[in-house]
C-alpha cells in the first residue's frame, strides 16, 4: 500500500472543539470516548481537572483508547496553559 494513495476523511463535526463548561473545550468524538468510559466530563471546567481524573481511570483499564485521549489532551492542555 502506498501512502501517497491514501485517502483520510475527515469529519468536522466529530473533531470541531466546542464549549463544554468553563475553560474546557472537546471534540465530539472526545466526547464519545468520554461516556463510553462513562466519565461525567460536565463536572470539570478545565482540561487539567480531566486529565487527573483520567490518569485514575486509565491505570485501572489500560486501554490503548483512553492512553491516546490523554495524551492528546495533556499536550493540549500543555501548549495551552504553557507560559510562554
């Protein structure tokens, strides 16, 4: 398979950020990720707050899905709230 062939979709419904309470911003497909895990992400009003809570549900799952959202949203939160 060659990469220069390959095609990605992307669905700007499911990765546009939008406001869910206070300073915390997420995708819809974040989002989705976040109830499968059955996470009340409501209650957070930052991404730091999340993550925390996060970080305790990942040791106990260990699944590669919720290993990439924190990821993603620690270098979010990293680039976001960095004194430059």
């Amino acid at each position: 398979m060659e990469l220069s062939n390959l095609e990605i979709e992307i669905e700007p419904n499911l990765t546009m950020m939008k406001r869910i309470n206070g300073n915390l911003y997420l995708s819809l497909e974040q989002v989705e990720i976040l109830e499968k895990y059955k996470v009340d992400y409501k209650r957070f009003s930052n991404l730091s707050d999340l993550i925390f809570e996060l970080e305790s549900i990942e040791e106990e799952t260990d699944d590669i899905i919720l290993s990439n959202l924190l990821d993603v949203l620690a270098e979010r939160d990293y680039y976001e709230n960095f004194e430059k």
